[in-house]
C-alpha cells in the first residue's frame, strides 16, 4: 500500500483502520476512473489476510498475498494462446489459477454491467465462512453500473453482513448507487492523481522519456490507466495536424488547407476522435498559454503556443473552445465528421 501512486489519504485511512481493526464491513470507493481503486482493494485484502505482516503492511510474497494479487496479474487479460477455453497453462490461465479462493472480484461477465445471477451468487458463497482466509473481501467493480434489481438484492447481505467479510464497491459516480446501499456504506473518496506523480511512474517504471512521459500525463486527465494505455507515437502524429488547424482557425487561415486537413482526420472514427482531443487540448493550452503557464499540458509546444495567444482575440479563442467541444459531444451522434468540421470553421472564420 505504501507503494500505491496517488491519493494518500485515502491509502492513510484504510492503513489506520486496518492496523486499529475497524475497517468498515462495506465501503463505497468512489472517484475517477484509472486511479487504481480495484488494485488499492486488492491490496486492503492482502493488508487483512498477509501471513507474514511486517510492521502492518502485507509482505507480497506470502501464499496468500500472491494469491490475491494473482487477482491484479490476470485481470482483463486474456488467455495468451486464444483458445475459445483457457489452454489453463499461459502465464494468464496460471495467474487465474492461482487466485485466492476467499476473495471475490465480481466483474461484468457479458454485457457491461454486473449481472442479478453474479450477486445471487455471491450471496450464497458468502453465507460460509471463508475457507483460509481471516477476511473475506468481496469486490464489485463497477458498483455504479449495476441494475436496481442487482443492487436491491445486495440489500440485505449490507443489513446483515456475514462475520469476517468486507465489501468493496467500486464506483466512478456513487449517486448512481441506490440511497439504501450508500447509507449502509462508508464513501471513501479518490481523486484524480496529480500529473507528475503520473511522469515520475511512466520514467521509473515504465522506461518512458521524459518528454514522452509528461506528455502523456498531461493528457491523462490524471488516470494512470489512461496514462498507461496513451499511444504517443499515433498521438504526436494527430497532434502535428491538429496544430496546424488550430492554426488556421485562430488566424482565419486558408479554407482549402483546413478543409484537406479535416478530410484526412476525418477518415476513421478512433483516428477523429483522438485529432480532436488533440485540438481541443491545443487549444486550452493555448488559452492557458496567457493566463497559467503552469498549467499547460504541452509544455514543449509552450512558444509556439505563446505566439498564437499574443495574435488571437480572447472572445475568439473562447468561441473555438466552445465550438470544439459541443463537435465532440456532437460525435456521439452519427455526424459527418469532415462536414461537420469544415462548418465549424466556416463559422469562426466569419
Ligand atoms: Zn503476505
Ligand atoms: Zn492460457
């Protein structure tokens, strides 16, 4: 837990409750998506069930901490030989093999949400105690998704909470989580992680550059898991053609050459989208370029950025900001991109 990347007050909380034996029997982790809330559970069960604690944190080598965090090595992975049934001998198929027969990680099978028949499932595994362990920690990820007839029948295993069992709800937004199950749950709050504590893990950890690193955490929206997953090569490349646009729509630049640049972005759906958040970026750092320097994710485009505020009316970059961002959420219907796109420029132009 003491290596766990941000958000140290929650990782502080569940340490003294931990240590002090008072850990709620359910708890609502409530915050971002990619900060790690399913891994820091994972690390409370292993917290609670290490065989071999040294001063009250988990040794990680023990059978019962490797056990659990089997958990973290196979989750969403896939079997390495992509057999329709696990070959059962990949490092996958052995890592799920190994997981801790007391700790339930209850995720989506199917669809996207978790489903009625998991938590009935659920129900009638915890009316036992745990086989081995000193504490059975249930974990539902995500919580907030689950339908109001799964969420119902959770009810009463909260009212009544079996002996030497705790209860994990992983939750981006816990309001979706019915009133009754919140005030029989202790919140415990996640916030984004801090930018450069996201560069120090990608350098350290991740054998990323410095410049590729800071990059990426600045426009991971404080998400490891975002971070982690960021493409900085196929980024750069949209990031080169979305600069230029930003360029011609500040400076009501050539229409043919911003109309040739949206046809090329607007060729594939994921290719657009990241284009767009590319400009959209662009352009706040172009707005935070005159106001907080510090607060501009790219840092490297920083002068060229400083340039095109100084020859940019304020009224004018706010309305490219407003524009770009009601085109993304316009996305989500089937718009046509490169119409849409050009139009947006029409209209700024004039
Ligand atoms: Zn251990
Ligand atoms: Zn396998």
């Amino acid at each position: 837990m003491d290596n766990f990347i941000g958000n140290r007050r929650a990782v502080n909380i569940l340490k003294k409750a931990i240590e002090q034996d008072r850990l709620p029997h359910a708890m609502i982790f409530a915050g971002p998506s990619g900060v790690g809330k399913c891994t820091l559970a994972l690390l409370t069960a292993q917290a609670l069930n290490c065989l071999t604690p040294q001063d009250g944190n988990a040794c990680g080598r023990c059978a019962a901490c490797r056990r659990i965090m089997a958990y973290v090595e196979s989750r969403h992975k896939e079997c390495v030989n992509g057999e329709s049934s696990a070959c059962g001998v990949c490092s996958v198929c052995q890592a799920r093999n190994r997981r801790h027969p007391d700790m339930l990680l209850v995720e989506p099978e199917e669809r996207t949400t978790i489903s009625i028949n998991q938590i009935r499932d659920v129900i009638a595994e915890t009316a036992f105690q745990p086989l081995e362990a000193r504490y059975r920690v249930v974990i539902l990820d995500p919580a907030d998704q689950m339908r109001v007839e799964a969420q119902n029948s959770l009810l009463k295993t909260l009212e009544e909470p079996p002996s030497r069992m705790i209860m994990i709800l992983i939750a981006t937004n816990p309001y979706l989580l019915l009133e009754t199950i919140r005030s029989r749950a202790r919140i415990l709050p996640f916030g984004e992680i801090p930018s450069g504590q996201i560069a120090q893990y990608l350098t350290q950890n991740e054998g990323k550059s410095g410049p590729d690193a800071r990059l990426a955490a600045a426009l991971s929206g404080g998400s490891l898991g975002a971070a982690l997953d960021f493409n900085t090569a196929e980024y750069r490349d949209a990031r080169e053609s979305a600069l230029e646009f930003v360029k011609l729509l500040l400076c009501c630049g050539s229409f043919t050459r911003a109309s040739a640049l949206a046809a090329v972005a607007a060729k594939d759906k994921d290719v657009f989208r990241t284009w767009m958040e590319s400009a959209s970026a662009l352009l706040r750092d172009v707005y935070y370029s005159g106001v907080a320097a510090g607060r501009v994710g790219q840092s490297d485009l920083i002068e060229k950025l400083r340039v095109l505020r100084q020859n940019t009316r304020h009224s004018h970059l706010v309305r490219a900001i407003e524009a770009m961002r009601k085109l993304q959420t316009d996305l989500h219907y089937n718009v046509n991109r490169q119409i849409a796109l050009e139009a947006l420029f029409i209209n700024l132009s004039r």
